[in-house]
C-alpha cells in the first residue's frame, strides 16, 4: 500500500521513460527493450525509451535512468549529489568493482548505475525481478501477475549499524 513520501515506480496509466546513452553496449541495451517488455507485461504502463539525458519529468510520469560507469561521457549525466552513494560500488582506487551495480532513487528518476556493463545488465534484471518476472519466464513460460503500480518507501537514518546474528549453524 502506497503511504506518503513513497516514490511510484510505476502505475496504471502513467508514462515511464526508460534513459540510457547510446554508446552503450549491446548487451545494455537488450537489457534496456527486455526493461521495457517487462514493465508493459506488469503494469499498463506507457513505456518509452530514449537517449537525450536532462529532460524534466512531468508530474505524470517516472523516469528510469541506466547508466554504466565505464561508458564514455557517463559520470556527467549522474547528479553530483549522488556520486558518494557510487562509493558502494567502487573499489580503493576509485574503480568501478566487476559486476557491481547501484538502484538509487534521485528526485522524481530512479537510477540504475552499472560499475561496468555486466553489473549494468544486472542492475537492470533485478529491477524485472521486483516487478515480479522471474528470470526464468522464456524457458519455463511463468507467467506475470498485472499490478497497478510499483513504488519504493524512501528510508532516511539517522544511525546504521551491524546486525549480529547470534544463532548457531550446524
């Protein structure tokens, strides 16, 4: 159930485009159309897909922004209030790690961010995988439940910590 404050991924009716570079790989942007056939098989979405970063988003519509680190010109299309977060998925030199990916959610877009393009094409199959598409649909034919949205609760803390488990293991 939707509560205020919750970003709207998706929802019946409401536009969604789906941001990436052309210069990306092409295993990117398989990933990107298979994005796209996802969302429309979920939800009764209008999905469309693009290239040209920085367009405002109306009030009637998300935007999906997918964007692989090692891409020529990428790091500039990526708000420099978000670059600490990519230290999640950066390595001691300041390289993105093999395979890493990051879903950050920034003002009315929510990002995808590939340390290279296999954690870019990762980041983007996780995505399918919470709207409900099981990665296994073309070999095994599951079939997706229609929903009239997807949203994230947005988390502020203050304090994080370390979770101990203390049950032991045989």
């Amino acid at each position: 159930m939707e509560r205020d404050g919750d970003f709207v991924l998706l929802e019946t009716g409401k536009k969604v485009r789906i941001t990436y570079s052309e210069k990306e790989n092409s295993a990117v942007k398989c990933a990107v159309s298979k994005l796209a056939e996802d969302i429309r098989k979920v939800c009764d979405c209008n999905v469309e897909l693009g290239s040209s970063f920085g367009n405002s988003v109306s009030e009637n519509e998300t935007e999906i922004i997918i964007i692989t680190m090692d891409t020529p010109c990428s790091l500039q299309n990526i708000p420099e209030e978000m670059l600490p977060a990519l230290e999640r998925i950066m390595d001691g030199q300041g390289k993105g790690r093999w395979e890493a990916y990051l879903h950050q959610i920034y003002g009315s877009s929510f990002y995808i961010v590939g340390a290279d393009r296999r954690g870019t094409v990762f980041g983007i199959y996780d995505l399918s995988e919470q709207l409900g598409i099981s990665p296994w649909y073309f070999w095994l034919m599951f079939r997706s439940e229609k929903r009239n949205g997807l949203f994230f609760q947005r988390i502020t803390a203050k304090r994080t910590g370390l979770m101990c488990l203390t049950e032991e293991f045989s």
